[in-house]
C-alpha cells in the first residue's frame, strides 16, 4: 500500500521543528546567566512555555478543525520563527519573551496528529502515529548535534556560540515555513468558527478548568476517551524523567561529564529511534494496543526506579536504558493511536488540543514534584515517576467480564 505523499511532508515538518526546538536548549543558560539562581529562571521560563500551552494547544486544535490543518501549521510555523528571531539579542527579557511566544504556537502538535489520522487507513493508523514519535525522538538527537557541528565546523569563539546556534535556528525555522506553505490540505469536513463563536473559543480556551468537561462531553460520544487521555496524563508524569535525568547524571553519583551526556543521549536517541521504528512498523498493528501497554508500562516501572539505584555503574544504565527504549519509549505512539480511534473528521483537531493541554497541565505538576523531591535526595524523583508510570499500569489493566 502507498503511503499519502502529505505524510512525508507532515514528518518532515516535524522533525526540522523538534530539530530547532533541540538545538536552542542547550543556549538557554546563556539568557539567565546574570542573575541570581539561574536554574530557577530556567524553570519559569520552562513553566510559561508549558503553561500557555493549556490554552494555546485546544484553541489551535478547534481552529484546525474549522478551518482546516494548512492554516494553522503555517502560523505555527511562522510563530516558531518568529519566536527564535526573538533569541538574536542574547538578553534575559527576550528569552522570557521567546518561551512565551514559542509556547502560543506549539499547539500545532494536535494540528500534526489531527493530519496524520486524517490520512491515515485505519490498519495504518498506529504505525504511522508511532513512526511520529520515533522521528521526534531522531530530532532530539539531531538538534544538539547541528548545533555542535556548526560551532566546531566554524570554530565560534565562547561569547558568539548563543548567536550562531540561534541563527541557525532561524534557518531552519524559515525552512519549516516554505515546507507548510507546500502542504496539502487534509480536513475536508469543516466545522467553521466564525465571529462571536470565536471569541467565546477563546474563552473556553483560557479557562483551564472547561477542559475536563470538554473530555466528559466528548467522552458521551466516544466512550472510554476520558481513560485514554488520563492514561496519557500518567504517562507525561512519569517521563519527566527527561527532563531531569540531566542534573541527575551529572551532579549524582554517575558524575557524567558534558561530552559523556551527549554519548548517551545519542546512544539513547539512536536505539529508541530504531526500536520505535521497528515495532511500529512490524507489530504495532498486530497487537491489542490496550493490553500491550498494560505489559509495557508493567515492565517500565521497575526500571524507572531502577535509575535511582545504579549508583556509578555505567554498565547498569546501560542495561536499564536497553530496558526502557525496549518499553517505556513504546507506549505515546499506541496512546496516540487509542486516542485517534475515538476522534471524527469534525473533531479530531479539538480532542487531539485538549489532550495536549492535559500533557501541558500534567509536564508542569511533575516538573514542581521531582524539583522538590531532588532537594530531599536526588534518586527520590525515580520513585515518584515510577509511580506514575503504575497509573498507567492501572488505567491500562484488562477489564474483567
């Protein structure tokens, strides 16, 4: 079976966005560096980009359905380039004004996902939405290694490196924008948002607390939706281990060094991309998704606290990182999957917004949790997504008849 040629595109699009996003990070410092607590600034900068995504991703998302996925992955698109433009002048304000503005538009995940399934057969529809989780894994790789490439290629000095990488960035944000302009649109069936509907869109959009009632009433129509979406919650909770696993290796008993955490991250990167593909591609569509995840995420727990035992060994994060590409990096594409079989052409944008939104609300709670259980000790943040990763274990368990 041919694939839709748009796929291709929609992947690309993808990968080129999560490729910028990537390579700004390690920068970040850069913009905080004269003030006091740095780390803490970081944060909030980390808590306004996530936070304005509560609303950003269902507004975006409900926009897509009323008029259509092309729309809105331009202005995504425009906004992303928009923001990085925004990291030229390395100074503080501009890097709070960047997360901000980045924020707004990077509801174009629910665009991304509402356009894949659109185009998706439904034999195909896991495989595809799993081949999206592999290539945002690829551009996590990707996005560290361009931006090292282009500073060691080009010899920049230390005071220059945040300009460069931000430049790059702007490349290939502008780049991303030519590719949307060439997409195809996929939304045939519009439910147009017009005038005063608009504006109380918005509305519902900036009142975070609407979006569980959303879910329930969506849930009347497409039963067992609200268990999807609060599986992804859990979910999102326990792979902030990401987002710690940084400061965990480098100030805990392992003591990597820089050089020894991009390795790793590219060992990392590299296998899941690989095992994602994989399994994607040759069993995904084989396998009952629910009952695959209850065993995965069973088997991910002990190896999520598992991290917060190995003391100095290399050789056990090794194994243990074998073990998680092998489980726990399987589990978004199967979710996203579950979810898009409880969507409809009129309104797939939407749920596919509020379910990000869930992720925004759930990337915040976990970030506030490991940053005060690292405090006490830093293995402690393990036990807690470990934990998490048992919600899932529960929310995925085989109903008994």
């Amino acid at each position: 079976m041919f694939q839709d040629r748009r796929l291709y595109l929609i992947y690309a699009i993808i990968l080129l966005d999560v490729i910028v996003g990537s390579a700004v990070g390690p920068i970040m410092p850069e913009f905080v560096r004269g003030l006091p607590q740095p780390q803490v600034w970081l944060s909030v900068g980390t808590a306004l980009f996530l936070g304005v995504q509560l609303f950003s991703a269902p507004l975006l998302g409900r926009l897509s359905d009323g008029y259509g996925r092309r729309p809105i992955l331009i202005l995504s698109a425009v906004g992303t380039l928009a923001a990085n433009c925004l990291l030229l002048p390395v100074r503080t304000s501009f890097y709070f004004a960047n997360r901000l503005s980045d924020g707004l538009t990077n509801g174009m995940y629910a665009t991304v996902r509402s356009a894949i399934t659109d185009i998706s057969p439904k034999e195909r529809l896991f495989q595809n939405l799993g081949i999206e989780g592999a290539i945002v894994s690829l551009g996590f790789v990707l996005g560290p290694m361009a931006a090292g490439l282009a500073l060691t290629v080009f010899a920049v000095p230390l005071p220059e490196q945040a300009q460069v990488v931000a430049s790059l960035a702007v490349g290939l944000s502008g780049l991303n924008v030519l590719l949307s302009l060439g997409f195809r649109e996929t939304q045939l069936q519009r439910s147009l948002v017009r005038g005063a509907e608009l504006w109380t869109e918005v509305g519902r959009a900036t009142n975070v607390l609407t979006i569980w009632a959303r879910l329930r009433a969506h849930d009347l129509a497409a039963p067992g939706l609200r268990r999807v979406v609060l599986t992804q919650v859990a979910l999102t909770l326990s792979t902030g281990y990401y987002f710690y696993f940084v400061a965990y290796a480098s100030l805990g008993e392992l003591q990597l060094s820089a050089r020894a955490l991009s390795y790793y991250f590219i060992f990392f990167g590299g296998l899941s991309i690989v095992i994602n593909y994989l399994f994607y591609t040759y069993l995904a569509g084989r396998l009952p998704p629910r009952r695959t995840i209850f065993w995965l995420a069973l088997i991910g727990a002990p190896t999520l606290g598992g991290y917060g035992l190995i003391g100095h060994s290399i050789a056990a994060l090794t194994m243990l990182t074998i073990v998680d590409c092998l489980t726990l990096s399987l589990i978004q594409g199967l979710l996203e999957g579950l979810l898009a079989q409880r969507t409809t052409d009129t309104n797939r944008g939407e749920i596919f917004g509020l379910n990000q939104a869930m992720q925004g609300l759930a990337s915040i709670a976990t970030t506030l949790v490991f940053g005060a259980l690292s405090l006490l000790d830093l293995r402690l943040p393990f036990a807690w997504f470990a934990l998490c990763l048992g919600g899932v274990v529960w929310l995925a368990r085989p109903e008994r008849h």
